[in-house]
C-alpha cells in the first residue's frame, strides 16, 4: 500500500514509495523513506504501526 | 462570459502535467464533466485519457497524463508524460501542483519553462495546505513566473472555475536557470543542431539530451538525427570531464538553486500565525551565538534523559531485574535440564550464550537505551529543532572549508551511519563524498551506538563526557579540515526550509518510537545474534583466547584496558552498538574505571564502521576507497584512545 508521507526534517509531502537511491544491504533497503526534496531518510511505519494510528484517530474523533 | 477572441485560442489542446497523486484526474473531470478513475494512490493514471473540454469555451480536447517527479524521465510512467509533451507540441500546459509542496510543483514549472511550453499553473489540495498552516500567495507567484495561477481544491470543485477563465492568459514562465558555463555552451551548441521544428523547446530538448536522458536519445535517433546525436553524447562527455562530475547533477542542482531563489522570492509573502515566543526561540536557536547554549541545553536533556534515565534506571530494571533475576536463570536451569552436553549449553546459556549474551545485550541493555533514544529524536523531528541544528553544523562546516551540503549526511548519520553514507550522493563532487564518507564511519556515532555511549557516559562524570565529546569533536574538524586542504570546497549554498518550532504530539512521538523500535528489533537483533555465535564459536575451538592474547599489546598495553574489552571490539565490526553494549556491561560490571571508560568509549567512537555501512562504501566508493579508509580509521582510532589514555594517566586526572 502507498501513503502520504510527511518528512520529519523539510517538511515536504511525498508519496511513500518513492525513494531515493536504496541499497542498504540491511533487509533488502532497510524499510525506510527517502524524502525527494531533502533526501532525508527515515523509518518506513509498519502495518502494525499504521493500524495503531488509524485506531487512534477513531478514539480521537 | 465568453469573449470570442479567446475561442481560438482556448481550442488549442489543453494538456494537464504534474507530479503524481496531485489531483490531475479530477480536474480533468471538471473539466470535462467526465468521469475518470481517480484514486488515492500514485499512477493511477497509466494511460492517457482524453476528453472533450465541456467546462472550457470552444470545447478543446482535454488530456490527462501520469503523474511525473521530473520530466527528464526515470521510469515509464514519467516518460508516458514528457512524450506527451512532445507530441502535443501546440497544447497549452495546465500544470497541476499540491500546494502544500511549492518546492516540487516548481521544479516542474523550470522543466516546463525550459521547454517553452505555454502554461499556466494549478495549485490544488488548497485544503490541505490551510489545515497545515500554509498560507501560500498566488498573486507573488504570479508576479514571479509571469503566468496565471490559481488555488483550487478540486474534490469540492472550489477554484476550479477559476481554470478557463484564465486560460487564455497562458504563457511560458519566466524562470532563471543559471547553469555553470560550460554547460550553457553546450546547450546552446547542441539546440542550435536540434532540427527547428522543435521551435521553442530545444532548449530544454538539450538540456535532457545532455542529462543523458537514454529514451529521448533513442527515440531522436531514430528519426534519422544520428549525427545530433553523436554530437550530444559528445559534449555530454566533454562535460562531465569539464564538471569534474555527471552533467545530470550539475544540471539538477542548478534548477534547484533556482528553485530555492523562487521559493524566497515567494514566501515573503507567507506569514504564519506564531506566537511571539515560538516565533522568537527559533529565531535564537539558528543565532550564531545563542544557538550555541540553547543546543547546549538540547544536549544535557538528551544525556540526562537518554543516559540516565534509559541507561540508568530503565537498564538496571530491565537488565539487572528481569534479565538477571528471572528470565536468564530460567533459561539456565532449562539449558541445563533438557541438554546434557556442555558446548551446547554454553551454545545458549554460556558467557557467549545466545540467550544470555546475544538477547540479552540487544534486548535488555540495547532496547532501552534505544528506545529513550528514540523518543528524544522523535522530539527533535516533530519540534522542527533537526533543520536548526543542520543550520548550526553548517556554520562549523563552513569553518571547516567544507561544502554545506555535507550538513546533512552528518546529520542523519545520527539516524543511521549506512543510511547517510548512501546520502552522500548529493554532494555534487566525488572528492567531497569521499571526505564524508570517511567522516561518518569515522566519528559519526549512529543512534543506537549514541544511546550505548550516552549511558556509559551517564555514570561517569560530567569532566569525563565533555572529553569524550572534545575528543571526537577535535579529531573530526582536524580530519575533515585535512581533508579539506587536499579537498578545495565549494561554497555552495545549504538550502534547507526551516519549518516553524511546533510542540510535537505525544501521539505522534510515540507511534514514531514505536516503528522505529519495531525496524531496531527487525535490523538489528539478527546481527546480535549472528554476533554472538561467532564469538562462540571462536570460544569453543580456542581461537578466542588466542585473539585476545594476540591483541594484548595493544588494548591493554596501549589502550590500558582489561584484555576482554578485545571481545567488544570484535563484534563492534559487526554493529556498533553491540560493541558498545559490551564495553557498557564491562563497566557495570565494575571492570573499567573511568580512565578506561572514557577510552575505550573514544576508541569504539571512531572505531570502524558496522558491517552494514562498509558494504554501503564499498558499493557507493568503490572496494579501494572502501579499504583504504578502514585501513586508515582502525589504526587510527587506536592510536587516539592510547593517546588520550597516556595524557590522562600523565595528568593522573580526577574523573
Ligand atoms: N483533500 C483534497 N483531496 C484532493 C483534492 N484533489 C484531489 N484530491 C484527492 O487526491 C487523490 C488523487 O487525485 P487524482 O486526481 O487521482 O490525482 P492525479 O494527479 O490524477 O494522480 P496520478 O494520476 O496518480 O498522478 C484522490 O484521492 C482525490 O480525491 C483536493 O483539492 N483536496
Ligand atoms: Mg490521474
Ligand atoms: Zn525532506
């Protein structure tokens, strides 16, 4: 599944599968973004993490 | 209203462009009051759907095209539009932007100058970007790029009006682009080869032929222009032997700057509604001299919390209480029931057991101190503080002669050193990426290595920290100062966009901590584990006393520590923070005084890169680069921590 993200360091909104050069040999890439416009790399959220968020924003609502 | 001197114009085709997920589709249906599938995700639009224009006087046919990051194109999709583009040489551009990233919608915007297309622009997701705050101004936009601009928010059909009126007021943006010299040179010899039917667009035909755009160069050569095309591959090479580097990245860098300098031009106009204080802390967090004690302060809260709350109370609870009190002695007594045979045993519940060793450094001493970790940075992130301490380090990069742009890999390296160092191909030459490669495997701790040092440095004393940090301090501006003389640095320039200083949601904080805690456990649990068999094995065939003993001149004649501090040193090739965990168990295990400590935390400091991030040098740098830098750091990281252990002992200090 592809997701807006939000990057932590510009700002900048992207689509979650596009990415910048990959090749970590960690897991196959390592399961991060890569923010186009900063190239800033952080953590991809997992089902489990997603599913918590959207219980959340439930509660929330 | 319609005139009817616009009808012709307006029966020109219309061809709308943009970056994928942006709402291009659902314009289209307004436009053409058709149905078209829209959807949440990217390329949703593969094929190319056309339709007549029922919204727009004189009906012109309307085309809906894939969504594109970049017009020089890198994937079939992005091609499907920039082929668009050329064989509707007449269309009039309706490019479709998320307003809420002004940053790429104008990237585009160069690209479709260059190309002397007749546009105008939509920024739609108006919506979105008042949720988050933006307040972006249409009307300096406009004044800028000299083409109409309107906000929409096309699910609501708000602005969407706005489209046709303004139509017949399209025309080419004016953006300057000012590429180095020898590029323009060749631009200007390759278009002025380009057949002229191309009319306005060969410059930017040139500019992608020269980027090395492989499809373009297929598809003009077999239209017979083979010759043109010898002549681009030609000046491409001479190009890259001028620029020292590829022409796509000097070409990509020069429509960023330009980008960058639109951008400023625009958002003079954007206020946002701060409060004074927020407004003037983050103004004084980039100050050149109270930024120094405000990330000062950042500093202490990130040792306080991460050293002594994580490593201290968290650890001792975690590893000493449920790890050494319950669950390792039951797994002990379990080892010793159901497997008679002692290398077995020792296989899980041994000194280099997988239970007793490998989960439990990764678990009970790695974990904690990650996870506080963690939470800090996620802080850090959310409160917009990150881009500010980009901005101070560049300031010490600029003193150093090095480029700005090496900001940000050093700064991520605190995420993830193997991450920063695929990082390093934005700096624009290979000399530059060189010198900050060798920076980051050499003093950039990674987070989970930081996290381990801030909790050994948690129970020393304050004097033994900033040691510790002026050490690691000092031996990376000399390095990357020496570096630098070798290195002649341009000054480029360090753009980064400072987001306002937001007070981050604990919802959000804690969510983040949790992916990243569930990627720690996915990443770097098996390594510990891979760790803690080697050494193992090593124990049980006899080498491993062998390697300690050979190793003994230098880690406990030079480095002055006990002769097991080899162990950590072994496996800290494998992760850094699982060697760093071992040395932290040293200490708490009262082996090390605080002399060691400071050492032995200096040496793993500098200490060679994990494996992950040597594999990452040896693809990005090449196996010679790779291996020379090792060869450099490993020695190297010794000879500092028996420096640092001589003067300390000289001065026989206090710590
Ligand atoms: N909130 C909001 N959502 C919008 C707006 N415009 C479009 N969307 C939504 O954004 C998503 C993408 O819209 P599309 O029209 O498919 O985007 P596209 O640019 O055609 O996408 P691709 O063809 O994949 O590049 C859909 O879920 C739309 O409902 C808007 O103004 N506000
Ligand atoms: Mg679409
Ligand atoms: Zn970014």
């Amino acid at each position: 599944m592809t997701v807006t993200v939000q990057c932590p360091l510009c700002g900048a909104r992207f689509v979650g599968q596009e990415s910048c050069p990959t090749g970590c040999p960690m897991a196959g890439g390592c399961h991060s973004y890569c923010c186009p416009s900063c190239h800033y790399r952080f953590v991809e959220e997992s089902r489990l993490v997603n599913w918590l968020r959207r219980v959340m924003k439930g509660n929330q609502a | 209203m319609t005139r009817p001197a616009t009808v012709g114009q307006t029966a020109t085709p219309l061809l709308l462009v943009g970056n994928p997920n942006v709402g291009k589709s659902v314009i289209f249906g307004a436009l053409t009051r058709r149905y078209v599938t829209v959807s949440n995700y990217p390329g949703t639009t593969v094929e190319i759907a056309r339709g007549s224009g029922q919204a727009i006087p004189g009906n012109p046919t309307v085309i809906d095209t894939p969504g594109a990051n970049s017009l020089t194109p890198r994937s079939e999709d992005e091609a499907v539009t920039r082929d668009m583009l050329l064989a509707e040489p007449d269309a009039t551009v309706i490019q479709v932007g998320d307003m809420k990233n002004l940053r790429r919608v104008l990237y585009m915007t160069v690209q479709l100058a260059e190309l002397g297309r007749r546009q105008m622009l939509v920024l739609n997701l108006e919506d979105e970007a008042r949720d988050l705050g933006l307040d972006v101004s249409t009307g300096m936009l406009e004044e800028t790029l000299r083409i109409p601009v309107v906000a929409t928010t096309a699910v609501r059909r708000l602005g969407v009006r706005r489209i046709p009126e303004r139509l017949a007021e399209a025309a080419s943006a004016t953006v300057l682009v000012s590429y180095p010299a020898p590029v323009e040179e060749a631009v200007s010899a390759l278009s002025q080869a380009l057949p002229a039917t191309f009319g306005d667009a060969r410059r930017g035909l040139a500019l992608m032929l020269l980027a090395g755009d492989a499809r373009l160069q297929g598809q003009l050569s077999q239209d017979g222009d083979t010759a043109t095309m010898h002549m681009a591959r030609r000046l491409r090479e001479g190009l890259q032997q001028a620029l020292g580097d590829s022409p796509a990245i000097a070409i990509a860098e020069a429509r960023h700057t330009a980008v960058a300098a639109l951008l400023r031009a625009v958002q003079h106009g954007r206020r946002r509604r701060l409060s004074r204080l927020r407004e003037r802390l983050g103004a004084l967090s980039v100050h050149p001299l109270w930024g120094i004690p405000i990330l000062a302060l950042v500093l202490l809260v990130a040792y306080e919390f991460v050293g002594v709350l994580g490593a201290g109370t968290l650890v001792d609870f975690i590893e000493g209480r449920v790890f050494g009190s319950w669950l390792n002695p039951a797994a002990t007594a379990v080892a010793n029931l159901l497997l008679p045979w002692g290398w077995a045993r020792d296989l899980f519940v041994g000194q280099y057991g997988l239970i007793t060793m490998g989960v439990t450094y990764s678990i009970a001493i790695v974990l904690p101190v990650v996870g506080t970790f963690f939470i800090f940075f996620g802080i850090l992130e959310d409160s917009g503080y990150l881009p500010r301490l980009a901005v101070m380090v560049n300031r010490l990069f600029r003193t150093m002669g090095l480029n700005g742009k090496a900001v940000l890999p050093m700064v991520l390296g605190l995420g993830c050193d193997t991450m920063a160092t695929l990082t390093t191909r934005i700096l624009p030459s290979r000399k530059e990426r060189v010198v900050v490669t060798l920076l980051l495997a050499l003093g950039v701790p990674c987070s989970a290595q930081l996290g381990v040092i801030l909790a050994m440095l948690g129970s020393i004393s304050l004097t033994g920290t900033l040691i510790w940090g002026a050490v690691v301090l000092l031996t990376l501006v000399a390095v990357g100062w020496a570096a630098s003389k070798v290195v002649p640095g341009r000054a480029s320039d360090f753009i980064i966009e400072i987001p306002p200083l937001r007070v981050p949601s604990v919802r959000n904080i804690l969510l983040k901590t949790l992916a990243r805690t569930e990627w720690y456990l996915k990443e770097a649990v098996p390594l510990f584990l891979l760790g803690t068999l080697i050494l193992w094995a090593l124990a049980v065939t006899g080498l491993l006393p062998l390697l300690e003993h050979a190793s003994e001149p230098i880690v406990v004649g030079i480095l002055g520590l006990p002769a097991r501090a080899a162990d950590s040193f072994l496996v800290g090739f494998l992760r850094r923070d699982y060697g760093a965990a071992g040395l932290f168990l040293l200490q708490k295990q009262g082996q090390l005084d605080h002399i060691q400590a400071v050492v032995s935390l200096v040496v793993i400091t500098l200490f060679v890169p994990c494996i992950a991030n040597f594999f990452v040098m040896i693809k990005e740098r090449g196996i010679k680069t790779a291996v020379a830098q090792t060869a450099f750091i490993i020695p190297f990281a010794f000879a500092v921590g028996g420096f640092l252990n001589w003067i300390l002992r000289l001065v026989s200090i206090n710590l």
